[in-house]
C-alpha cells in the first residue's frame, strides 16, 4: 500500500472531527491474515451500537500493520461501553494472531511504501547508520480525529513529536 492510497481508503463522508484510534501491530500480517482481520472489522463495524443506536463507524487494517479505527458522532456519540467494545475486538485479534497492539516503545517509519518498526532507543543508532533520515516519514499513532489522520498521521520525523528526541 501506498502512501497515497490512504485517499482512497479512509472514508470521505466522516466529518473531520470523527474520533480515530491506531493500533500498531507488532508485526505485519501477511496477506491471508489482513484479508480475516478485514473481514473482522467489518462485522464489528457494521453492528457498533452505542446505547442501542447504530455508530457510524469503520475500521481498517492499513499497512498490513495498524487497525485503524473511525467513529463518527455527528449523529450518535461513542460512549465508554462502545468504546470497549472496540478494545475487545483488538485484543481477540491479538489473541488470535498472537501480536501486541499496545507496545508504545515501538516506532514505525515508512520506507520504500513499506512499514518498517524500530525500538524507541534504537531510533538514534538508526539515523546515524542512514537507515533513517530526518525527512522519513513516522507514522504519528496519537492523532485524534480524522482530520489529524488524514494531515499528520505520517509525517517527517524532523516535524514529529520525536524531532527533539534525536540529533
């Protein structure tokens, strides 16, 4: 997948403020597995009720590495139970595919349309050998809505929280 896929992947009819989560995966899933864990996302997404009203939601596995999570609240908004319900949906796909989606020491850079995972303290070592550079690009796993998502989910890491982290 490409960078500029992602256009055409993430919902256009959200508002930009609909709340998004990342999950990154410990490893990249092969194709056999992303196409169960897209299937997955799909019934979860397409049944997500928040206090008995549908939420308009999607979810997507992106990168064959991060889930990616979208809810809409312009109509109905995602309570704490709904919320958790998301969560449990990650952790039986954790389970079933034996990774760790919650792992924030982490980083993931992308290189050559490939994501590619790097500890936190091996990130230095990493720009002093040129594996990295300060204009690759670090998927930022924080963002909040869609909005972010769509403009500051991948960014330069000499423009990421990580900028004054590194030489």
């Amino acid at each position: 997948m490409q960078y500029q896929e992602l256009n055409k992947l993430i919902p256009s009819d959200f508002a930009d403020n609909a709340r998004v989560w990342v999950y990154q995966s410990s490893r990249a899933f092969i194709e056999k597995e992303a196409k169960e864990i897209n299937e997955q996302l799909y019934q979860f997404y397409t049944q997500w009720q928040s206090h008995g009203a549908p939420v308009k939601g999607w979810a997507h596995l992106l990168f064959r590495q991060f889930i990616v999570v979208i809810a809409d609240e312009t109509e109905v908004m995602v309570g704490g139970c709904s919320t958790d319900s998301s969560v449990r949906v990650i952790k039986s796909i954790e389970r079933q595919y034996d990774v760790n989606f919650f792992d924030r020491m982490m980083l993931t850079f992308l290189r050559k349309d490939k994501a590619e995972m790097l500890p936190f303290n091996q990130v230095q070592y990493a720009l002093d050998k040129g594996f990295i550079d300060k204009e690759t690009l670090v998927f930022n796993n924080i963002v909040l809505n869609r909005k972010e998502l769509m403009e500051h989910w991948l960014v330069p890491l000499n423009k990421s929280w990580l900028a004054s982290r590194v030489n």
